[in-house]
C-alpha cells in the first residue's frame, strides 16, 4: 500500500520501451533538421537557425533550458520538505521576464551578434571579452557535468537504471541532434521535452488524486500540516526562503540567468523579428509559472501519501532527491510506462540543458576565439568545425559526469559556486567601465565563494531553514510513533564557529544580489582610489555600440 514504508518495483519492460522511445524521439529531431536543412550550412543556420525562429518554440525551449533533471526532481521534494514558498518564484519570473524583454532583448538583438560576450568587446575592449568568454566556458562544462551526474544517481538508486549507461546516452544523444540539427534540433528537442517534463508532473498529481481521494483533500493534507504558510514577509537575509529573498534575490537570480546567460541569449537572438523575441520572454514567463506550479504540487502531493510515513525518516531512502522517484515506483509501478514516462521527464529536463549548453559552448568558442584568429575559413570548414566542437564539448561533459561521481559530498558545495560564479560574472559588464571593475569582480567573486562553500560546511540552522515536521506512526516497520523534524544539520552547534550563524546563514537565493553588490561597489572604490572614475560611461551603460576613447577628450563614444 503507498504511503506505508517499505521497498518499491523496479522497473519494467514497458518502462524501459518509454523511456528509449524519448531518447529515439531526442534523436530523431536532430536527424529530421539535419535533413531539412542539408543546403543551409551557414554558421548563422547552426548556431542561431538562420535567424528565423518563432515565438512559442523558443519560450519552451528557454523554459526547458534551466529545467534540469535536478529541479524536476528536487522542486518537488523542496515542496514536500519545506511547503509551497517555492512557488513564490513565480513573482521573480514576471520581473525577470519584463526586465530581460524590454531591456536586454533590444540590446542583444539589434545589435546582431551571435556570442553574448562580443558586446564586451564593443563596449570595453578585447581582453575583457575573452575574460568573459573564458569564464563561461569553465562555468558551464562544470555545471553541465553536475546536471547530468545528479539526477542520473537519483534514478539510479531508485529505479535501478545504469548509472554509466544514463550518463553515456544522454551525452551520446545530445552530441547526435546538436551535432547533425544545430540550434534549430535544440530548440526542437526542447518541445517535446517540455511537454514531457509537464506529462511527468501531471502523471503523478493525477494518481495521487486518486489515491487520496482528489485534489482538495491533497490541499487540506497540505494546509493541516504547514506547506501552504508561504508568505513570510520577516525581512531577516538570513532565513532561507521568505517573500523578500525569493522576489529580491530571485529576481536578480533569475535576471542574471536570462538576460545575459549565452545559452537564453543565443534562442531570442534566433527569432525573425524583435517582437517575436520578446514575445518569448513573456510566453516563457507562463511555461515557468506552469511549470512550477506543478512542481509544487507534484510536492503537496507526495506530502498527502507520506504524511504519516517518511521515506526519508522511515530509512526507505538516503537523501531528499530520492523522494519523487520513491513516490513514482511506488505509486505508478502497477501502470506498465507511467514509471518510464516519469524517468522520460526527468531525463528530458538533463537533455535539455546539456543540448543548450553544448550549443552555447560551439557558439562562443566559434565565434570569441576561432573567427577573430581564422577570418578565411570557407563555409564548409565552418560546418565542420562547428560539428567537431560539438562532438568535443558533448565527450567533455560526459567527463564531467565523471568527475562529478567521484565527488561526493562535494557534489553540492560545486554545484553552489558554478553557481555563484555565473551571477556575479554575469553582473561584472555592468562596472567593466571602472578602472577597478575586474579588481571589482575578483572580489565579488572571492567573498561569493566563502559565504557559500563556507555555508555548505558549516549548514544554516532548522531556525533559519524551517524545515516542517513529518511522521513515521503510519510506517508498517516503523520503530517510533513520535513526530520528527528530519534534515538537520549533522554539526552540532558546539561545533559552528561565530560566523556561522551570521555570515555563513545568507539566504542562498541572495547570493546573487550580494554578488552583484560587493562587485561594484569594491570595483567603484578601487576606481576612486586610483582617480578613475569615467561617471561619462555610465549615460551609455545600455546603448548598442561603444567605439573606443576618443584620443583627444579622453571620452567614450557611444552610438544607437
């Protein structure tokens, strides 16, 4: 019976037939492209579809590109462990959205560019381009290992699926379709796994409801036991998820993510016109929305069947991110494919951000660091190069997965400063017009990485995380009828140093906020103490193009 402890199916026949047909399916886009499109071989038709994408496909795919296999299998356990605040995010994607349409969209678009990071050349010069560059390519062949390794384990531990085998096929499919399709098979691929990532989510609410007996009694279990107390309006930076941190600090994350990020850059830079490019900002607003919504739920809903059995207290499971895998075999195994579906979902999402990532990652080192040296090569070098990058950057990320399974419980800590590294780089263009701006962004960066490496050692208290209560009386091989609070933190409080209720407690979701902080306002100080303080530049910060400082006023000259 569900909700009761104990082991759960494996999976079947019809599952493992599933979940290859979405792999079949993920590869067969990309043949299908490479075929329609075998007289376009321009580097603008692979690496930005010839400019010539529409509004809807590109929203799912910018929806599904953060969408990884770790948020949709660790939303919903987020949900479950610490109730529905998450789903207060959805205010920070309509801001981030307005932000990012009607001011980086124009920016990038007009300007005509296929890497995010030659504005850095036009605007400052080109070091600070390769510096960028650089950083980015280091960032997300990092953190793209991370996507592919975390929830493959996950799966691996629950359903029984081959860990190296999930890590060598989804690296093997993305280089296929981005390989053969380009962006135009990425942006593809991604809707069908939006939708299957949606079909998962749905799949799980559905029967869920059924079990307990439809969807009111999922919200009245929910409210019963705390997980709809969401809005907690404490201005304290140090509590975990708040309505301050998450609209704050969420929106400058997730502003950082779309607004500059090449990977987001690179899909409403492929639409036909401006319009239908920030069409997909706002389209993609309401794919979030939907999304999280039923991530959350998804999480309301394992709470109604394990509220008096949990898995993770009742010893059934080892960590937080088994706990919507547990849920599907325990609850869908007695349905042939609906197990598979749910994998198909979670795979989708890792398929989704590796193919984005491996895409971004040809583009910039194409067009940053090959062109400006090659400026000769003929069209059909190009399309070579391009498809030997991707197979390159594709083989690198399953190295990654590699690296990444050897790590343990360093997992996380590198998952935190990948992506910490990402927000305070990303808000490091606006203070490049100080003399002090790359002193600015080393700082930034340095005090990023100790409150967050040092927060992962040394954990925020239950005080600060609110974890809320589950039970084990209802477990069938349960030793405890009493109520727990599980998750804590395994130091002790005799063991934290000072700082770490203060410094080391930040809220995570600030510490994009606090990058971008320290990054300019060290960055403006060292300026002042060296006597350069070009404030001139700051009226131009936004415009298209920058030419380089006039000789004789010592002026920088920006133009429309």
């Amino acid at each position: 019976m569900a909700g009761t402890g104990g082991p759960v199916a494996t999976f079947s026949v019809w599952d493992y037939v599933v979940f290859a047909g979405t792999i079949v399916s993920a590869a067969g886009i990309g043949l299908f492209q490479a075929i329609r499109g075998r007289k376009e071989t321009s580097s603008a038709e692979f690496l930005l579809g010839g400019r010539q994408m529409t509004a809807v496909p590109v929203a799912m795919s910018l929806t599904a590109s953060f969408m990884s296999g770790i948020t949709v299998i660790g939303t919903p356990a987020e949900a479950y462990r610490f109730g529905a605040a998450f789903w207060l995010f959805g205010f920070s994607y309509a801001i981030m959205s307005a932000i990012t349409a009607e001011i980086f969209v124009p920016l990038f678009y007009r300007l005509g560019i296929t890497s995010a990071y030659e504005y850095l050349e036009m605007r400052f010069n080109r070091l600070i381009r390769l510096i960028g560059t650089s950083m980015y390519i280091v960032q997300t062949a990092l953190y793209t290992g991370l996507v592919i390794y975390a929830p493959a384990l996950a799966l691996n531990q629950i359903t029984g699926l081959d860990l190296w085998g999930v890590l060598v096929a989804t690296g093997a499919v993305c280089i296929v379709y981005c390989t053969l399709g380009g962006l135009k098979a990425v942006i593809w691929t991604d809707v069908l796994q939006m939708v299957i990532m949606l079909a998962g989510f749905v799949a799980v609410i559905a029967r869920g409801a059924v079990l307990q007996g439809g969807l009111t009694k999922i919200w009245q279990d929910a409210a019963e036991g705390g997980r709809l107390d969401a809005f907690d309006f404490d201005p304290d930076p140090l509590k975990r998820h708040t309505f301050w941190t998450i609209v704050v600090g969420g929106s400058i994350m997730w502003t950082s993510i779309y607004s500059i990020n090449q990977s987001q850059v690179q899909r409403y830079i492929s639409c036909k016109t401006l319009g239908h490019a920030k069409m997909s900002l706002y389209v993609n607003m309401v794919g979030l929305w939907v999304t999280v919504s039923l991530a959350v739920f998804s999480g309301l809903t394992m709470y109604s069947i394990y509220k008096n059995c949990d898995p993770l207290s009742n010893g059934d499971i080892g960590t937080p991110d088994q706990l919507l895998p547990y849920l599907v075999m325990d609850i869908l195994a007695a349905y042939p494919g609906i197990p598979g579906l749910f994998v198909a979902a979670a795979y989708s999402g890792t398929l989704s951000t590796v193919s984005s990532s491996i895409n971004a990652l040809v583009a910039v080192t194409v067009e940053d660091f090959i062109f400006p040296l090659c400026k000769n090569l003929t069209q059909k070098q190009v399309t070579w190069l391009n498809m030997g990058l991707s197979v390159f950057f594709g083989a690198l990320c399953i190295g990654m997965a590699g690296v990444a399974s050897v790590m343990g419980s360093v997992l996380q800590v590198n998952f935190l400063f990948i992506h910490s590294d990402t927000k305070v780089k990303q808000f490091t263009a606006v203070v490049f017009a100080f003399q002090g701006g790359l002193s600015g962004m080393i700082i930034g960066l340095a005090l990023t990485l100790w409150v967050g490496i040092g927060g992962q050692i040394y954990p925020p208290t239950d005080e600060k995380t609110k974890p809320l209560s589950v039970s084990t009386s209802g477990c069938n091989n349960s030793q405890s009828n009493t109520t727990a609070s599980p998750w804590t933190s395994p130091v002790t409080l005799t063991q934290q140093p000072p700082i770490a209720d203060s410094w080391y407690s930040l809220s995570y979701v600030y510490f994009s906020l606090f990058g971008m902080l320290t990054t300019m306002v060290s960055g403006l100080l060292l300026s002042m103490i060296t006597g350069k303080v070009p404030l001139k530049d700051m009226t131009c910060m936004f415009h298209f193009k920058c030419s380089t400082i006039n000789e004789t006023t010592s002026e920088r000259v920006c133009a429309l």
